[in-house]
C-alpha cells in the first residue's frame, strides 16, 4: 500500500484599505502600485482546500466547490501548481535523497468557498492563498509565508495578501522578475483586537467587469491612474503603516475612505467607464460619512471607516465598541433579512501558512 501524502489548508479573505489596481505584468503578476489589506478572521469568508499527490494519479486536476474545473495549459492554475512543485523539488528533495519524490506525482485538489464567488468578496483572494497553503503542507515545504507569496501572486495578485493574518503590505517590488513583488505582515492581529469589519452585502450578484479586464483597461486609459501610482500611493502606503502602528483610527480610517474614493474615481476615469457602487453602495457612504460628521462636530473622532471593492457591497471598518452602534443604523435605514450583515469578528491568518 502506498503511503497517504495528503494535506488541507484554509485561508480567509482579505480587503484592501490600499487598493491594487492595474499590472505592470499580467503574466507574472506584479502590480503598478503597491497595497495594503485587512485579513477577516471569520468562519464564513473562507477558502478550504485539501491536497493529495499519488503515483497512481494520470493528470493533475481540480474540484472547486464540488465541480470540475479544467486545469488549462499555461494558465494561472497551472502556474501555480507549477512552481509549488518546483519548489518541493529545489527545497525538499534535492537536498534529501530519501525523500519521496512528490514532485513528479500528479495532484488532485479539491477547494471549496463558504461566501458566494464573484461578487466583490475576494474569492480568487482565500482561493489561490488555500491552494498553496495546502500545498504547502503536502510538499512540507521548508518556506516562509512571504516566499509562498511570490507564488501566490501567480494565481491572483491579492491572493499573496491572504497568506498572513492582520495587516499585510503586498510590495510591488521594481525587479522585472517579480522576486521581489511580495507580502509581508505590518503587525498580527492581535495587535489591534479592537479593529472589526462589518461587510453589508449590498449584492451576491456576479459582478459586471471582472478585477482582471477592469484594471487592464484601467491601465491602457485611465490619466488618472498615473497619477495615483506616482503621487498618491507611495506616500499612503508609509501613513497606513504608521497608523497601523500607532493604532491610530482617525487616520487608518481617512486613508481607507480617501482610497476606496480614488480606486473608484480611476474604474470611472477608465474607457469605456467602470462602475462597480450602486444606489445602496453610494447611501451607505452617505450614511458613515454623516455619522463620523455629527461625531467629530461634537468633539470626538472618527467612528467608522468604509470601503468598497469591484463590486457594489460595502466594508465597514470600526472600533468594536461602535460596531453595534453602527450595524443597528445601517439596518435601520436599509432593513434587510436576517443575515445579509456579517460583523466579522476578530481577524485571522491562513492556518498553519
Ligand atoms: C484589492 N482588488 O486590492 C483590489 C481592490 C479589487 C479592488 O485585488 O487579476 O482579483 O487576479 O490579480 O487580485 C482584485 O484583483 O486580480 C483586487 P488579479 P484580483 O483587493
């Protein structure tokens, strides 16, 4: 009997308060601006994938969500498996001849997402983290997380961000290899417990324009989007890790309105424009930004702080002492059914990455 070589990771979503928009390279990945994201800990935001390597397999293949999905030649997928065996090979078994050669074995995958896909909640994101995480564990591979990373990356540019838990920086990197287009953790989470999500899903529609044709054409047209990589990313990307730091809401939460507003101004600025907010999206704004208003007129701070990414739901972050506050308003002037809320408690990393 062969031995069993098989391992399951899962990896949460993150969202972004710095967002990536736009490659310098759609094929390896690598991004015109740096970014920087939250990672939700939250049992309904995740990706789990098991992986299993036998010799008996003919091919490698996939499973997501109980369905098959081709593994194409030359796609992202594929990369991706690619250069994990690549890895196992260089790390594992080229430095131990008695390791088993689970590098030449074909792989059989199976993913599953707990949120629906596609509808702005970063899927792709905990999906290729998941993959290569339990990849990761299959091949026991002597990594850190900001290696696997670089690998991620392949699969979908936030996915890189989704390996570390708390709050992580996705740095561009200026090498035209991508070797130093990675993720690394500005602090865990349990430096700032009291920082909560509340995601309002406005829609679980698929979206429209998908991240990766949006931001191309965002590349290939937007004037604005120039100035957002030159001028405006660089120095936000140096004020949210300081804030972070300093757990300084007031500041995490203007850079992280400041942000979504501008990620949203190139999609429009971008030929034909992109609109990713609706009616829903555009009130909810309406209504956070009153509420930091009549706090701050009466000598206090900022009490929430919104997001969105491509797509119409929006992300409430907040001291968990507003959080209540906060959701009871929200409900109050968008009643909705049970459950359309989810205040994401806590925040955590891929398990075992
Ligand atoms: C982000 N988004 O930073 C931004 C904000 C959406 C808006 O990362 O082409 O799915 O797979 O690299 O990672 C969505 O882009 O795109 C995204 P690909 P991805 O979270």
């Amino acid at each position: 009997m062969s031995p069993n070589y098989q391992a399951t990771a899962s990896a949460p979503v993150n969202i972004a308060v710095i967002k990536y928009w736009g490659k310098r390279d759609t094929k390896l990945i690598l991004p015109t601006n740096s970014s920087l994201s939250v990672t939700l800990d939250q049992d309904h935001l995740r990706s789990t994938t098991t992986s299993r390597a036998d010799p008996k397999f003919t091919q490698d293949r996939l499973w997501l969500n109980g369905k098959v999905d081709e593994i194409k030649p030359d796609s992202r997928l594929e990369t991706c498996i690619t250069e994990m065996k690549r890895l196992r090979k260089k790390t594992v078994e080229d430095k131990d001849p008695k390791a088993p050669k689970l590098s030449t074995y074909h792989v059989h995958i199976a993913s599953y997402n707990n949120f629906p896909t596609a509808a702005g909640l970063a899927s792709s994101a905990s999906g290729f983290a998941a993959l290569v995480a339990s990849l990761s564990h299959l091949y026991e591979l002597p990594v850190d997380a900001s290696t696997l990373s670089l690998i991620s990356r392949q699969g979908s540019g936030s996915a890189c961000r989704s390996l570390f838990g708390g709050f992580v920086a996705w740095q561009m990197g200026t090498k035209s290899d991508g070797s130093d287009s990675l993720a690394i953790q500005v602090a865990p989470e349990s430096h700032w417990p009291e920082m909560h999500a509340l995601i309002c899903v406005v829609s679980d529609d698929k979206k429209g324009t998908s991240s990766t044709s949006g931001m191309q054409r965002t590349v290939e047209t937007s004037p604005l989007l120039q100035h957002r990589i030159k001028n405006v990313v660089p120095e936000r990307m140096e004020k949210m890790t300081r804030a972070i730091k300093d757990k300084d809401f007031d500041s995490f939460a203007k850079i992280t309105m400041a942000d979504s507003n501008q990620f949203h101004a190139v999609a429009l600025d971008t030929e034909p424009p992109i609109f990713y907010m609706n009616d829903v999206s555009r009130a909810i704004i309406a209504l956070i930004v009153e509420y930091n208003r009549l706090s701050r007129e009466n000598g206090g701070r900022y009490k929430a702080a919104y997001t969105y990414d491509a797509g119409p739901n929006a992300v409430v972050y907040a001291p968990e002492a507003n959080m209540k506050e906060i959701a009871s308003l929200i409900i109050a002037y968008f009643p909705q059914k049970a459950g359309d809320f989810k205040d994401v408690l806590g925040l955590f990393g891929a398990e075992g990455a």
